[in-house]
C-alpha cells in the first residue's frame, strides 16, 4: 500500500491604513493551494480623503477551479458635510465559468456594468432623506436575453415637534424572476383546518372552522418581473395650531405592483384581462379622529378604498376591490364604564377570470352599540347589539339579507396566574328573496337562520416552569350542526 501526501498551502495578506490622506485604504489576498487547484482572493480599495470630497477605486477578483470567476473594477467619489452624504460609483463586472457539464467542456461568460447614485440626509428635524438609485446593464454570450433595469429604494420622511404635519414615503423597485404556483388544500378533519369548500361558488373560503389547509405549490413556470412596492402617510394634527379643535387628520396608502413591465393603467385601474401582471394592489384609507374634551371622548370617521388582481393562479386572474366608509363613537360614561357605537357601509365586488360562478357583488351597512365595564379587581365584560343589511348579486341570483345579534365577552383573572376569557354569539339572519344561499362577504360571513357560537379559553401557571392551557369552541348554524371543538396543553418551560 501506497501512501500519499495531500500537498496544501495558504497565504494569506491583510493591511489597512487607518489615519493619513488614505484613511480607510485596505488590501485583503487569499491564496489556497491543493491537489485540486489554486484559490485566489483579492479584494482592495483605494481612499483619497481630500475635504469635503474622497474619492476611491477598489478592486475585486475571484477565482476557484471548476467554479465561476469573477472580477470587478470600479471608483466614484464620496461627498460628506455634517448630516448629509452623496455616493455615486460605476462598476463593471465580469463573469467567466470554466468546468464540465454531464462530462463535456463548458464556458459561460457575463459581463455587468453598474452605476449608483445614494443621497443620504440625517437631519434630526425636519426633512431625512435616503435615496438609492442603481442601474444595471448585464450581457451574456449566449443566446439569454441581456439585462437592462433600474433598481432603487427611498426613503422620505418630515417632522418636527411644533409643526401638525408628519410626513413619511417608502418605496422601492427591483426586477426579479417570479414563479406561478398553485394552491392546493388538503382535507384535515372540521373545525381543524383554515378554509372550507363553497360548492355554489366553486372556491375555497377563509374560515377559522374549515376542514382544509392550503399549501402553495410552485408550477416551475418562472418569469421576469418588475416590482414596486412602498406604502405613504401624511398626518395632519389641528391641536397643535392655535385656535383649532383637536382634530387629527391621517391619510395612509400602501401598494404593491408586479408585472412584466410598469405599466400606470395596470398600477392605477388594473382590468381582469391583464395577462402580463403578477399582482397590482393598493389600499387607501382616510381617517379624521376627533377628541373631546373628556379624556375617553373621540369620533372617528375614515374611508377606505382597495383593490387586489391577483394573477398567480395559472387558472385565470382574479380581482377584488372594496370600499368602505364608516363612523365610530366612544364615550366614558364612568370611570370604569364605557360606550362606543360604531355603524360603517361597505361595497364589494370580486370578478373571477376563469369562471363566473365566481362573480359576486355584496353592498350595505353594519352597526353595532357595546358597553363595557372594568372591575378593577379581577374582571372585565362587554356586552354588544348589532345590526347589519347587505344586498347584492352572484352569479344570476339577487339578494336581500338583514340581520340582529347580540354578543357577550367576559374575561376573569386568577389573580397573577392565570385568566378564563369567554364569548357567546347569538344572530338571527333572514333573506327576503327565500335563497338559502349568501355570498361569504355578506353579514360578516353569518349564514342565513339562527348562528350560536360560544367559546372558552383558560390560562393557568402553577409555576415558573409549567402551565395549563385549555380552548373548547361550539357552534351551531346552517354550515356547522353542533359542531364542538376541544383543545388543551401542558407545557413546561426549561
């Protein structure tokens, strides 16, 4: 037998110089060698700090045997005074992949050439900026379509402690590669899953009961895509100017759009027929809170609009929009006692882009008036009255369903130990069409005749290191006939 020596070696350089006209120039090389091959690292930058501006130049490079090699060259100048910083470089990059590929030769060449813009403002009142623009421009040698996109992220925000308005905007674009996928829902027994299967409608529905859980299942179909997303908020605070009433005006908007390309109909007013978009959401929201003198006073008035294509399913898009206008009240009546009425009206449509089973519209009015108490010792109730109308349409039905419920919430404390919390629901719903069947967005998803809900939850520590948990749920309505769940745990905390 024959021994052998496997031969390696590694050298290794690491200098840096930290004060002098060069501060913060570097130079990192890392060389392995074995029967294998040869390793080499190298990373280096140059600093030249003269004033305000500095100015670099830095360099990169990889290689590694039967892996992709790399190198990169770039420079740029940066510009620094007090809280504010601008960036701006180009790099180019190179790519080279020499190896075998099922036992034949291979060689696969890219080459990028990127430009950056950051603007970063820190100012501790007032207006704080952060800007990131990047374009990339990436060619292959082969026959894959070459690269051409824009890649940023802002950030914007004003405030100031005296002033009403605050001010903030995020937001960002990228290009990525998206994958459609499928969602498949999995039959786990009643009361134990998140979904439940709506034959009228063809389509699985979101229920805390269900029998279903969905899982997401790629369908290996991958497309490029450019995505915007950020979200925006402006609030105005009236009680900070003299003479005005303590109004508080808030106006909030988040968005997100994918497609094959930005199209501003497809980001603004998305039709169900857009083939090329991914996603194209937005939801808007208005809110003016008013507070009265007393502490506990305030009315609240908002309005919100939304809409969703979402167009993963390969079966066909589907898009959802929902307006919603509404009013809330909220009076202290006595130290531990408490009102609040609340009434909104709601519109909304879902169109389907493969089957028009699907098609629903739901519009009306919900109203609800609760008083609450707190015991200072160990118990809280609340005790509410509602009242809701929805009309509408599905598919080639037209309804017309009103319903009254009332609603307890009780929760009781075991002093530092634990806590029993309890709910009953009674509603009693009537359609005056004599259809049997409502959309799931109608009457807050209640079911038509008579829905009994109650549930029970109890928490207990015996000790630091163990505790007692038990929930048991019953309903009993026109979906679920007596149905009851029980679920409860030990734990032990090591």
């Amino acid at each position: 037998m024959v021994k052998t020596r496997l031969k390696k070696g590694k050298i290794k350089l690491d200098h840096k110089v930290d004060s002098g006209i060069f501060e913060g120039t570097s130079l990192k090389h890392q060389q392995v060698s074995s029967s294998s091959g040869m390793y080499n690292y190298t990373d280096g930058i140059v600093k030249l700090h003269s004033g305000y501006l500095r100015p670099f130049f830095r360099f990169q490079e990889q290689k590694k045997p039967g892996s992709i090699n790399y190198s990169v060259f770039g420079s740029g100048v940066n510009y620094e005074k007090e809280n504010k910083s601008i960036k701006v470089g180009i790099d180019s990059r190179e790519d080279n992949y020499f190896g075998f590929i099922d036992n034949e030769s291979a060689a696969k060449q890219s080459k990028d050439l990127i430009s950056s813009l950051q603007y970063v403002n820190q100012s501790r009142t007032g207006w704080r900026n952060n800007l990131i623009l990047k374009q990339r421009i990436k060619r292959f040698d082969n026959s894959v379509d070459n690269l051409n996109y824009l890649l940023g992220r802002i950030k914007l925000s004003y405030k100031k402690p005296a002033r009403p308005i605050y001010f903030e905007l995020n937001a960002s674009t990228e290009r990525t590669q998206n994958e459609n996928y499928s969602i498949v829902y999995d039959s786990i027994g009643v009361g134990l899953g998140d979904y439940r299967y709506d034959n009228n409608f063809n389509t699985f529905i979101r229920d805390p009961n269900g029998a279903y859980v969905g899982y997401s299942v790629p369908t290996g179909d991958r497309i490029d895509m450019i995505n915007v997303n950020g979200s925006q908020r402006l609030i105005v605070d009236f009680e900070k100017l003299k003479g005005y009433p303590s109004l508080r005006l808030k106006m909030d908007t988040s968005y997100d759009y994918s497609g094959a390309n930005f199209d501003v109909n497809g980001f603004i007013e998305p039709v169900i027929t857009d083939t090329t978009l991914y996603r194209s959401y937005m939801h808007n929201m208005i809110e003016i809170d008013w507070k009265q003198k007393r502490l506990m006073d305030r009315i609240r008035a908002y309005n919100i609009f939304s809409y969703d294509l979402q167009g993963y399913d390969p079966r066909g898009n589907e898009l959802l929009k929902h307006l919603e206008s509404g009013i809330d009240y909220h009076s202290s009546i006595s130290t531990n006692t408490n009102l609040k009425v609340t009434g909104f009206y709601h519109n909304k449509d879902i169109e389907s882009g493969f089957t028009s089973i699907r098609n629903r519209n739901v519009y009306g009015g919900w109203y609800e008036m609760s008083l609450s108490t707190k015991n200072r010792r160990n118990m809280d109730s609340e005790i509410s009255i509602k009242y809701g109308q929805d009309r509408g349409k599905f598919y080639l039905n037209k309804f017309s369903a009103h319903g009254i419920g009332l609603e307890y919430n009780g929760r009781l404390f075991f002093g530092e130990s634990g806590s029993l919390q309890s709910s009953i629901m009674w509603q009693k719903n009537n359609e005056k069409s004599d259809i049997r069947i409502l959309p799931p967005e109608a009457l807050n998803g209640f079911t038509i005749g008579e829905n009994i809900s109650l549930s029970t939850r109890v928490n207990y520590f015996f000790n630091k290191d163990m505790s007692f948990s038990l929930s048991i749920g019953y309903i009993n309505n026109e979906r679920y006939n007596n149905l009851t769940t029980v679920l409860g745990e030990f734990r032990a905390y090591l």
